[in-house]
C-alpha cells in the first residue's frame, strides 16, 4: 500500500519547498518515490532538456547516505537519466521527510556520460561559509566516493537501473 509523503527539501539560501510524493518501495537501504506531476520548471544540463513540468519524477533516497538519486523525464515520460543530488541524511518523522541540498549534483544521462552540476555554487557557499569546513569535507568524500562507481562502471546503483517508470506506477496501484 502506497503512502504520501510531505517531503521538505531545502537548499541553504533559497526557500523550503515541500513536494507530495508516493511511497511506492520501502526497504531498510532504500525507499522508492514517485511524484507524479512535477509542477516546478524545466530542468537543464548544459543546453539538454532534462525534465518538464508535468513529467513524472523517481527518487531513490538511501537512508544515511549524503545523496538521494532521481530519474527524469520528459512530459511524454521519455526517460532522460539519473539525477544525483549530494544531500546531508534525510530525515524521516512518520509521513514528513526532509533533507538538505549541499549543492553539488551529478547528471548521468541515459545515453551514458557524466556531468557535474552546481560546482560554482558550491564554492560560493564554501567562501560565504554557508557550508563549515566538515560539511564541505564530506561533500568532497562523497564526490570522490561517487567518481570511483562511475569509473568502475557501478554508477548509478542498479536499483536505480532496474526500477523503472512502468514498474513504479504499478507499484503505486497495489
């Protein structure tokens, strides 16, 4: 049985927002959302159309870990790729869940390839001391961390491979 979740997603320096997502997948390492109708602006990667209002969105959050991971799609739900966002730990009270943005994320499209996102910001939150000095320790881990699967061939996890739109969707229905 599906449930919704009132996810609080912030990122230092600019308004909380809060998204309506169903809980379609939960398992002590992963829990698997699905938001719909994502009703915010279209999202780029360079000069790439990644992900439109209206179009569905994945997210894979991973208790513990300093990233979550979204698949995108385009309104017609065209598949784009894997959106990694760097993340302090999500925290979960009951049906309200809320996590902090650290900047930097990574693009893996679908037809293979990387791309990091945000540095410039990043830095920027670095020299304002938005970020203390251990924040941006582990922000540097974990990019190192993520950099050593995609050169292994092991990135994005392969739950994030083998769960699909279709697959979500059905899992909502039951």
């Amino acid at each position: 049985m599906s449930s919704l979740i009132h996810y609080a997603y912030h990122r230092p320096g600019k308004p909380l927002a809060v998204y309506d997502q169903w809980l379609v997948l939960e398992r002590p390492d992963v829990k698997v959302l699905l938001q719909e109708d994502y009703g915010g602006p279209t999202l780029t990667a360079g000069e790439t159309v990644i992900h439109q209002p209206g179009a569905p969105m994945i997210w894979f959050v991973f208790p513990e870990k300093w990233h979550d991971i979204g698949r995108f799609h385009l309104a017609d739900g065209t598949f784009t790729g894997w959106y990694t966002n760097l993340t302090k730990p999500v925290e979960i009270n009951g049906d309200r869940w809320s996590a902090t943005d650290l900047f930097l994320d990574l693009w893996t499209p679908a037809t293979g390839g990387t791309t990091w996102l945000d540095e410039q910001d990043l830095e920027q939150a670095t020299r304002d001391k938005t970020l203390d000095r251990a924040t941006r320790q582990r922000i540097d881990n974990e990019r190192a961390l993520i950099e050593l699967q995609v050169n292994l061939g092991t990135w994005p996890p392969q739950i994030t491979r083998d769960i699909d739109l279709a697959q979500v969707r059905r899992l909502l229905d039951t």
